[in-house]
C-alpha cells in the first residue's frame, strides 16, 4: 500500500496543504469546522506526519523538555506524566531529565536539551536556585518551585496549608504538630507560612502556645524521624494532629505513630499534602491537601506552545488546592 503523504489528505479535503499543516499545528486562524473535516480526513486514512521533515521545513521539534529533581519522588512522577499527557494533546513528546536537586547538573541538563532543539522547557529548579542562569531564546516555564525575578506556575502552598490545618481547627484541635520542608525549599516556606497563618488566626488575641514545629526532608524516613520528635512528650503536651508538609512525610509520621502505639485518627489525626496517588493507598486512608497537579503540567505546557498566556513577571500562577477527606482525622479525645 503506498505511503499516505499529506497532498493526499489536502486532495480529499479540498484545501491547500498549508492549511493542513496548520490543523495539525492547532494554528487558531482554523474554524472549528475545518478542524474537525481535515482530522476526520487524517484518521480515515491513517496519515502519520513525518516529524523530522516537519522540523526541517519550521524548525520545530516537537519535543518539550521537563527537568525535575528527583524521578523517586511520586509527586514528580505524576507531574511527568501529567505533562507528556497534555504534550500529547498538542502533538508534542516530551524528554525528561533529573537534576538530583543539584545546581550543576540543572545546567548541563539544561544545556543538553538546548542543543538537541526542544521547543521548550518545563522546569522545576533545585534548591539551589541563586545560580541559575537561564538561556536566552528558548521558552522556559518554572514550575512548582517560584522563584523571585522569573514567571511561573504552582499550586498555591500557602492557602493549600491554611485549608488543611483549618479543617483540623474545625474538629476541635488546638495542639497541631507541624512537619516543615527544608529551610532553603520555596514552597516549604510558603507551607510554613499557611500553617502560621491559620494558628495565628486560631488565637484570636488569646496566649499563643509555641508552636510545635518539626523540619524534616519530603520523603518517608525524614516524616518518620519528625513525627518520633512530635510525638516523645508527655501525653498533654505533644500534638493531638499534625500536618506534614509531604504525603511521604505523613505516611512516616503514621509509621511512628504505630510504633509508639498512637492509634490514628482515635488519638492522633493526620493531614499530608500533595495528593499522591499512594496516600489513597495506607490504611487508614490518608487525608491530604491534593495539589492540581495536572492542571500545573497542562498550564505549563499551553504556556510553552503559546496557547496561554505567560503569567507576568512576579507575578505567578497560583492554583487552588483542594482537601481530599481520608479516615486519618477525626476530633480529639480529652487527655
């Protein structure tokens, strides 16, 4: 059978071949209506664009690069998925690259994908961010991890915090651990913040307690060392619920509940935050404030392609996070 080329399908459509080389760039000057013929034309017979003769002629890739720190981490596991998804929507793959959260190998990854001609890049920086240095001329969205003096799109931590400890205010707890990130994480500060916010706004003028405040990496080991820290004390003075700043956090704090014979939620309520798929997963179900993640990849993404605008400088997308009610809170029982 010959090879479909697509003289074939501008024949059978009635239109020029540049008009179906701009449906299948999702160009806006094309109707609703042309779109949808032109589509039908392609599926019906089978056309597969050749995607290096198309980056020759427009000097398109059609690749994304996403760099993110760690491939381990579920949360950015999701993220890459969500986005090659919404790549896929636009026609695009996408290349993914680990920084290991270190400053130098963000900027080889990122001078890797500059020169294999990616269309753009989807970043989520180290912690390091002070020595960034972004090339000139290539779209670069920041992601996750706002940083000052460059556009971005993240969930917005801080009222995700707020929401999460609110909920824990309303069934009656008044003694709330808490599980910070690392100190030099951006969204760790602004998780910290939406937890001192909503204990600030708890007192209502009345004597603040000091709060009861455990740093601690995002991942399990680190959540199951700050939760034994929370929760060695007198049983009137440790934390009736504590919010981890990391599902992977929450589910180590769990753990040393366990150990030390804390039944949850009966005497400990628990909240996590990203919404990984693995907090659905542990038994009792994990309450966690989910961030849009998918929402993030596709805003991303659309940015990149000029399909949305560019949020403005200091200025960035924040999106709302939302509360997923599992079975680890409940309202405290008297000491």
């Amino acid at each position: 059978m010959p090879k479909v080329g697509i003289r074939d399908v501008a024949r059978l459509a009635g239109v020029s071949t540049g008009t179906v080389s701009r449906v299948l760039n999702d160009h806006p000057s094309v109707t609703d209506e042309l779109r949808a013929r032109v589509k039908g034309i392609i599926e019906e017979l089978g056309y597969m664009p050749d995607p290096s003769a198309r980056s020759m002629r427009g000097k398109v890739s059609r690749l994304i690069g996403i760099i993110i720190p760690d491939l381990t981490n579920p949360f950015f596991s999701e993220l890459v998925q969500s986005a090659e998804q919404a790549a896929a929507g636009h026609g695009y793959n996408i290349i993914v690259m680990t920084s290991f959260d270190h400053a130098a190998k963000e900027a080889d990854r990122i001078g890797q994908l500059t020169s294999r001609k990616v269309d753009g890049i989807i970043l989520v920086p180290s912690n390091d961010f002070h020595t960034l240095k972004l090339p000139k001329g290539l779209p670069i969205v920041i992601i996750d991890r706002l940083l000052p003096g460059y556009s971005g799109i993240a969930a917005d931590h801080r009222n995700g915090v707020r929401l999460g400890v609110e909920h824990l205010l309303q069934l009656g707890h008044s003694r709330i651990g808490f599980i910070s990130g690392p100190k030099d994480s951006v969204p760790a500060s602004d998780r910290l913040r939406g937890y001192l916010d909503a204990m600030e706004l708890a007192c209502d003028g009345k004597q603040k307690a000091a709060p009861l405040i455990a740093e601690a990496a995002f991942d399990y080991e680190s959540g199951r060392s700050a939760g034994n820290y929370l929760l060695a004390r007198a049983r009137h003075e440790r934390p009736t619920a504590i919010f981890a700043s990391s599902d992977q956090q929450a589910i180590g704090c769990m753990r040393a509940a366990h150990d030390l014979g804390i039944p949850i939620p009966a005497a400990l309520s628990i909240v996590g935050f990203d919404g990984i798929p693995l907090a659905s997963m542990t038994t009792p179900r994990l309450t966690t404030v989910k961030q849009p993640i998918q929402e993030i990849a596709a805003a991303a993404v659309a940015v990149l392609l000029s399909k949305q605008d560019a949020p403005a400088l200091d200025n960035p997308l924040l999106l709302a996070c939302e509360i997923s009610e599992g079975e680890t809170t409940a309202s405290p029982q008297p000491d």
